[in-house]
C-alpha cells in the first residue's frame, strides 16, 4: 500500500514506473508483485489516490466529487496495471500535453514538441509553469457515463409509444425542403436532416459487414500509406493493424470498426502530440483528428465499453484488445424472408420461452463466449411517426438527443436481430445492445450456454410497456414443446 502510494504521489512516478518496466526484473521494485499472488491490500483505497497534481486551479474549481472520485479510480487502475507489468493506457488527465478543461480564453497555442527527455517526464501545471511555456492545448476528452448493464442509453421503440416529439419532429419536416425516406442509394434530405447529415448515417450504416469490412480495408490501406509516408506527430510508430480475421474462429468474425467517418473530418488539421509512448501496440486511430481550435467532445458513441476493465475506451480496449463481431450470412435486400436467412451459424429463429412474446432467437449445439459482437442491427431509417410505433425500431441518438430510428418491421429489408426479445430480468438477459457509430449493436456479456434463447434489455419505457420490471421473475416460462423453427 504504502510503496503506490508514494510512487503515486510523486509528481514524476510513471516516469519511474517507466524505467522500472525497463530495467531489469531484480531492479524493479514490484518485480515480486508481478506474479498471480499480487496482493491487492497493497493497492491503495481510491479516496487515498491523489490526483489534484494533474489540474491546474481552475479545473480543480470545476470538478465535482464524482468526477474527482472517478479520476482517482483511473489513476487507481492504471497504477496496479504498471505494477503488473501489464501495458496499461495512461488516463488522458495524467497526459503532460492535454487540452485543458477549462475553455481558454486567449486562442489555443499549438502544441512544442517534446524532447526525449521530457517524453517520460509527467505533465503538472506547477511543472508547466516552472518551465515558463505557453500553454499546451491538445485535446482533451472527458468520457461519458459508463453504460449500465441492464440500462444502454440506446431504447428499443415500442409499439404502443405515443411520439413525444411528434410536434417537434412535424415541424422539422414541414420546414424541410424535401421530405422523403432515405433509401439505399445516394444521399437525400431526410426529415429535416442535411443531405450531409443523411450522407454520415448512411455512410455509418453498413448494411452488411461486407460493406463494413470494405471501409475497414479502406481504412487500412490509407493507415498503411501513411505508415509508408513516416509518423506523423500524433501518431505512434508501429501501428499494428487492427483489422483481424481470426482463421481459428468458427463463427467468421472480424473486429469491430466504426465506419470510415474519419472521411468526414478531413478538413486540414494540426497534428496531435497525444502524449503517448510511441510503442502503445493499440494505436489510437478510430480517434478522429481534431483541429486544435475545436473545443468539442466527441459523440458520445464512439466509445467502446470493456467489461474487464469496467472502462470506457475511445475505440478497442488496450489491454484486452478488440470485440470479436460474429457476421450476418450475406442476403440481398429485399429478398424473401431476408431477416432469417441472415441469421449466423448455431443460431435460429424459434417460438419464444417467454410467453406471448412470439418468435424468438436461440443459440444451438455451441456455447458462446462473451464479448461476441452482433450487428448493426439492419433496418429502414425512419422518423418518430415509424420507429416510435413499429416495435422493431432502435433509437439512434447522437449527444443525448433522437436523431433518427432504425425500423427492422420489413423482413426483406432487415436482419435476424429483429427476432431478438427483451428480457425479463438480469439473471436471463445474455445480450447488452449498445450504439457504435450511429449503429447498434449487440454484444453477449456473459458465456450463453446451447439452447438458450438470446435476450437483450430493449431500455425502461419499452420494457414497461412489455410489462416487464427489473425484479421481474422469469416465472412464465413456456411449457417444454417441441419447437416450430422457422430457420
Ligand atoms: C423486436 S420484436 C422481437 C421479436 C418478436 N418476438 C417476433 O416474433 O417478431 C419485439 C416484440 O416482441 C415481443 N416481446 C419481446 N420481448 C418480450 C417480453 N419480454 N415479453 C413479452 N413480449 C415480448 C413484443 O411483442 C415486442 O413488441
């Protein structure tokens, strides 16, 4: 206990937690800890963790209990990762070159480039100051809320719901110059949406993971030119591709990658000096390039949750590396009974246990591990007046607000993921929908065991409507039959 904390209250301890990993193993003060009997009552309580070194006063002014509380434990978990050996990424506040949390008033410097030296050394503002430098403005990104197992922020829509928007969203549409469905192709204006707008979701709504593995092999090539064009300030030497097809995987699967929107950030920008080791085997890149004067954060879906960690991580998680998405089979659009025909290996489309709810999905003869990616969940874009009411609609939200819903009422034109139902309480639900890019996804949280029917939680008020409540048992189970499948 007492060696972290010190090492954790000294202004320069990643830059010794640095040269221990390093050195040899008989220098290195946590050598003995670096084993399976690493005792955690050495780990300091989070309210033990300092971190005030790392704000100046004006962001110590505006933090909040919670925020500190939640900084400390970031600090907590990135110290027992260097004392494990294990790479841990540095949490942004601890970053000697982050954007500052308070708004500048004065236009942002650019940042210097650091000296070999100063690479190690750890950012403070009283470190900042001695040095009498400009401030330094990279970004800095506060992540949000950690998505609560039963509750994502995304919501199933039900078919009963009244559009609560329903005055907003017609006056949107009167206003719009063109109103129409979005279709497959090009982009158009769509419920008072920008064609730009329309533009992103479509180019962020792959229909398949073919589509979504084009853009990932496009992404790549453009990576691999740009490692052939030399680092670039911001960017770390050796960047491994994350693109992985995993041969050894039974269910084909690739790793999941938002989709090129990083195409929508192209306007010329200042390179980033994130402040990170340059060997980080997990580069940062699903992280679009920020110009220096935009004080944005960035859509609150391009976070990734890692169920180890209990954090969130702007793209694949950097210990325990990427989702693995299992792929839909491959069925045109608009082809008869699409959804089905969509469904992966070891899964089909069956009468639900749960009564009254109808089809459902089912996992046969093979367990699954968790952290198996499904999705996007495939269906028409629509507005409120539909994916309110249709009861196969995701809501897609981008900064807290609504902006549009995917409908998966048509068979010929969605996927198997409509089947899936809600349900009932923690104990049965396998599956956590979660939105990625403006698609959603689901994702198994747990092993899910054959012959289990897949379930995931649709959010509170669609829930209700289901009559279901949390503490809800699964008491109406369907008498033991033999199944109708319908594939
Ligand atoms: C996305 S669909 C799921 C697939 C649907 N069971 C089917 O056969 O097409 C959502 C609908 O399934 C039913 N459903 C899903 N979960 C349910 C539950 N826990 N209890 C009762 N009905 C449920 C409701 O009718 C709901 O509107």
């Amino acid at each position: 206990m007492a060696s972290v904390s010190s090492a954790s209250s000294s202004g320069s301890d990643d830059e010794n937690n640095d040269k221990q990993a390093a050195s040899s193993s008989s220098s290195n003060p946590f050598a003995s800890m670096i084993d399976t009997d690493f005792d955690m009552s050495k780990v300091p309580e989070t309210e033990d963790i300092r971190v005030e070194q790392y704000f100046s006063k004006e962001e110590l002014a505006e933090l909040s209990k919670i925020e500190m509380t939640r900084y400390r434990n970031m600090k907590r978990n990135y110290d027992v990762m260097r004392m494990l050996g294990l790479p841990g990424k540095k949490p942004y506040f601890m970053e000697r070159n982050r954007r500052s949390l308070v708004q500048p008033k004065e236009p942002p410097t650019p940042p210097l480039t650091s000296s070999e030296s100063e690479e190690d050394e750890e950012w403070t503002p009283e470190l900042e100051r001695k040095k009498n430098q400009p401030p330094k403005k990279p970004w800095f990104l506060l992540p949000p809320k950690k998505p609560r197992i039963l509750k994502p922020k995304s919501q199933m829509t039900g078919p009963h719901q009244k559009p609560k928007a329903k005055k907003k969203a017609e006056a949107t549409v009167s206003k719009a110059p063109e109103t129409r469905e979005s279709d497959d192709d090009g982009a158009k204006t769509f419920m008072g949406f920008q064609a730009e707008e329309v533009a992103e979701v479509q180019a962020a709504t792959a229909s398949s993971l073919a589509e979504l593995e084009k853009k990932m092999k496009d992404l790549d090539l453009e990576i691999q030119q740009e490692e052939a064009a030399g680092p670039q300030d911001g960017q770390e030497e050796g960047s491994e591709s994350d693109i992985s097809t995993d041969l050894e995987e039974e269910l084909l699967s690739t790793t999941l990658q938002p989709a090129k929107q990083q195409e929508l950030n192209k306007e010329p920008v200042e390179p980033l000096d994130t402040g990170e080791t340059r060997k980080s085997r997990y580069p940062q890149r699903n992280i679009p390039r920020k110009n220096y004067k935009e004080v944005e954060l960035p859509d609150d879906d391009h976070y990734l949750f890692c169920e180890d960690c209990n954090e969130l991580y702007e793209g694949d998680c950097p210990v325990h590396g990427p989702l693995t998405v299992v792929k839909d089979k491959e069925v045109p659009k608009g082809e008869e009974n699409r959804a089905v025909r969509t469904l992966p290996d070891y899964l089909s489309v069956c009468p639900s246990k749960i009564k009254g709810a109808g089809d459902g999905v089912w996992l046969d003869g093979k367990a699954m591990h968790k952290n198996l990616v499904f999705g996007p969940y495939d269906g028409k874009i629509s507005g409120p007046e539909i994916g309110m009411t249709s009861g196969y609609a995701w809501q897609i939200s981008k900064n807290d607000k609504v902006k549009y819903y995917i409908d998966a009422t048509d068979v010929t034109k969605s996927s198997w993921m409509r089947y899936v139902n809600c349900a009932r309480n923690e104990e049965e639900q396998n599956l956590v929908a979660f939105q990625y890019y403006r698609n959603i996804y689901y994702r198994t949280y747990k092993p899910v065991p054959p012959g289990t029917e897949l379930l995931v939680w649709y959010g509170n008020e669609y829930a209700k409507e289901l009559g279901i409540s949390e503490k809800a048992q699964a008491e109406q189970e369907e008498p033991s039959q033999i199944k109708k499948c319908k594939a």
